[in-house]
C-alpha cells in the first residue's frame, strides 16, 4: 500500500508528501544502551519514578526532545520531557501531584518536587495542513503513535525516543548519527516544515550556536527562502524564542546566525545593520558568561540588553548630559511602538524607562553644588539597583567608564550596609526608601 502512495507521489511531484512518506516507511532503528552510549545517570530518579508508574500503569513512557539530546552531547539536561500512550486523563490519574494543562492539547505536569514539574504528553500526530498556514506547532494535532509523534518534531536530533525500561533509543529519523556528525537537520522536507512553522528557524538559529551544530545544507537554502516568512509569526511565539536565545548562553553567536540566515532583518530590523550587531555582539557575551554561571537575567533586562544602543542613541541625539525626566518622556515617544510590537508587557517596559534613564547620571559630573542631596536620593531610589546592574553589563561590555561603575557600587554597598544596621535597631525608626518611580 505505502509502495503504491510512494508512487502516486513521485509521479505527481509531491515531493514533500515523499520525504514524509519515506520517513514514515521506515522502522526505527533502536540501539541498545552500548551502541548508544547515553548515560542513564543523567536521569534524575524522579524522572525515572514517574516513568515505572506508567509502565506499571500498562503503558509506554519515553523520554524524548532536548533532554536525550543533551543526554547524548554529554550534557546535563535542563528538563525533562516524557511521552506515552497513556492519555491525560489516564495519566492524571496515576500521579497525586499531576495538573493537566492546555485547552485543545491537554498536558500533564507531574511534579517531583514542590517547584520541579515533569511535563507528560500523549504521542500526537499532525494534521496536514498547506504550506504558509501557521500551525503554532500545537494547533493541528490529534492524539496518535509513536511513528506519528516522531513527524511532528522539528530536528531529526530532537526526535530520539529514550526507553528507560530496557535503556534503549529509537531513533526513526537518523538522529543519532547526526548528533554524531553534530548536523541540525529538519525532519522532512525542510522548505516545507519552515513554511508550516517559521519559528522553527529560529530554533535552527540558536539550537546550531547552542550545541556548536551545523545547519544541513538543505536546511540553510530553505532557511535563507523562507526568511521573509518570520515577519508573519506570531508576536507571543517570537518573544518567548527571544528571552530563550538571550538566556541560552550562546546568544551572541545566535544573533550571528539570525543575520546569516536573514532572520533578523525580517524579525527585528532595528538590530540587523553591522553597525548594531557590532555593538550588540559584546553585550550578549556578558550575558552568556552570566548565564554559563546560571546568573538568573530578568526578562525586562534582556529586552534592554539587546536594545540599548537604540535607547542610547535616541537619549543622547541632542544633548552631552542627559536629563532624566527628558530621557524617559522621549523613550516613551520613540519606543513604545516597538515594544507594543514585540508584546513586552507594559509593566516591563516602565521598568526599562525608569532603569535606561537613569544611567547618564553614573557618568555625570560630581562636582555640581547639589551634587550631594542628588546623590542621597539617587542611591535609594526603587531602580536604582537595576540601572547599577545595567551599568555593569554595558561598561563590561565597552571596557569604558569601570572607574564611574566602582564608584557606584561602593556607595551602594555603604547605603546598603547601614540600611541593614538601621533595621537592626528598629527605635532608630528612619524612612530608608526613596521610592520614588519616575523621579530622583
Ligand atoms: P531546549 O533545550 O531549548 O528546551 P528542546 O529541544 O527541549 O530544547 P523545547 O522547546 O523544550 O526544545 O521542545 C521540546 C521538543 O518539542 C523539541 O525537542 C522538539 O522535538 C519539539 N518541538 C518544540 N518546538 C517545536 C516546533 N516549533 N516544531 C516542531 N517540534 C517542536
Ligand atoms: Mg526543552
């Protein structure tokens, strides 16, 4: 039958009907744990716990996506993703901790710990749709197999399945040999997934800078086609990628990759001459090495991370000495477009307002009269600390102004130390906070 559909399809020229029909001739290869050599210990015993119960349940449990990816790599694994045939609410009823989440393609988190959840899906297949309608990756897909499940995903590395009953891996899609050969490669025919799903280009972006992978040569051309496509995604979609690339500790070499493939141009053009990736690049290196300490970055920081020299430039267009008041009125004017655009919640961007306005005066003059009354309410003002933690970055970043940044972080551990001893001795009874938002 598969024989005769094969047929159809290459007379017809259905030539991405025919690498999907390929694939899914095919039975997997599954490697036993020494020709794979991944490293169970990498598992957490959670992780496995969860696992036995629904094979003592009767029904199938893999480990699959980035978690056996980064297994394999060597790699301890960020979290863990498990799939079965079990469905949700066959799934919700083996676990005491167990929610089930999502409206049209429900989902289980099973937690390990209090804070520490193991997200349990049921295998899915997807259903065809034309190239150019989005399918926001969850949108078309019915419960199905396992053979079905291993379609849907992007990369043939992100596809291996992870039996933890006999330590085996299936692999349908030669994913392991290119991990091996350390290639990113779409499952498919690769015009036709970036059309369905463009995001997935963007993952192509961070996961080859993430991993230190090369993009298949298919996959490059059809990225570099299908480009345009980016600036139809949906805005949500695009900036959950965006806080993922800025924290994934390799964003510098990612933003490199988006303006080879002529991502960014589509995506965010403010960023995508040479002159701002040059500025822009040893930034996101700070912000990787923080990440590669685990330095928890808060989203309204990694938006100003990769816009600042927007906000700086704009701040500085008319003046040497920037005002505050003057500098966060003009942001607004300028720049909340862009950020309506890119779906920075609103509360975020005042924060961002109040923390870029203030970082002129770390460079100012002293040496003014009311200098010192200036000084008292700046250090205690709510965003101070945000601005300082801004300053760190840009002048490690630039290599310029680390006098200024250790004069500031001096008096902010003074101010910081006897705020401390005040609280100590509670008849002492002082108003510590300037909190004020908008003003110094
Ligand atoms: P990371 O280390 O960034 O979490 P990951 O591979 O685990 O990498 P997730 O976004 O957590 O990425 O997704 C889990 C799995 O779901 C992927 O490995 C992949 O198989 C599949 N997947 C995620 N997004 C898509 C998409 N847009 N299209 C197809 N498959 C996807
Ligand atoms: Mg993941």
């Amino acid at each position: 039958m598969d024989a005769l559909i094969v047929k159809i399809a290459e007379q017809s020229g259905l030539k991405h009907m025919l690498s999907f029909l390929k694939l899914r001739k095919k039975t997997p290869l599954i490697l036993s744990a020494e020709k794979h050599g991944m490293n169970k210990g990498y598992v957490e015993k959670g992780v496995l716990d969860i696992m036995n119960r629904l094979r003592r349940g009767g029904f199938e449990a893999y480990l699959v996506g980035g978690c056996v990816r980064d297994i394999l790599l060597g790699k301890k694994p960020k979290d863990f993703d498990v799939v079965t045939d079990a469905r949700p609410n066959q799934i919700k009823r083996l676990y005491r901790r167990c929610y089930l989440i999502g409206r049209r393609f429900r989902l289980a988190h099973v937690y390990i710990s209090r804070d520490r959840f193991v997200e349990v899906s049921t295998f899915r297949a997807v259903i065809d749709t034309e190239p150019g309608q989005e399918n926001g990756f969850a949108e078309n897909n019915i419960f199905g197999t396992m053979d079905q499940d291993v379609l849907r995903r992007d990369f043939t590395v992100n596809s291996l399945y992870f039996n933890s009953a006999d330590s085996s891996l299936v692999d349908y899609t030669g994913g392991l040999r290119d991990i091996r050969k350390k290639i990113l490669r779409s499952i498919g025919d690769p015009e036709r997934r970036y059309r369905e799903d463009p995001v997935r280009m963007i993952r192509a972006a961070r996961f080859s800078a993430q991993l230190s992978f090369s993009l298949s040569r298919q996959d490059l051309k059809a990225a570099l086609a299908c480009a345009p496509l980016i600036a139809e995604a949906n805005s949500s979609r695009l900036l959950e990628e965006l806080y993922k690339i800025l924290r994934c500790s390799a964003s510098a070499r990612t933003f490199v990759n988006l303006n080879h493939f002529h991502l960014l141009k589509h995506w965010l053009p403010e960023l995508a001459s040479d002159k701002q990736l040059n500025r822009l690049v040893p930034r996101l290196e700070v912000l990787d090495r923080l990440r590669a300490r685990e330095v928890e970055i808060p989203n309204f920081m990694l938006i100003t991370a990769a816009f600042y020299d927007l906000f700086r430039d704009a701040i500085y267009e008319n003046t040497d000495a920037p005002v505050f008041q003057d500098a966060f009125v003009l942001l607004g004017q300028r720049f909340t477009p862009l950020m309506v655009r890119l779906r920075v919640p609103r509360k975020d961007w005042d924060r961002i307002r109040n923390m870029v306005s203030r970082v002129p005066a770390f460079t100012g003059s002293r040496s003014s009269k009311r200098w010192k009354s200036f000084e008292k309410r700046f250090l205690r003002n709510s965003h101070f600390e945000d601005a300082l933690n801004l300053f760190e970055i840009i002048v490690e970043a630039t290599g310029e102004n680390s006098r200024d940044l250790q004069y500031w972080k001096q008096r902010f551990s003074e101010v910081k130390r006897s705020h401390h001893a005040r609280e100590r001795v509670p008849a002492a009874g002082v108003d510590a906070d300037g909190t004020g938002t908008t003003d110094d």
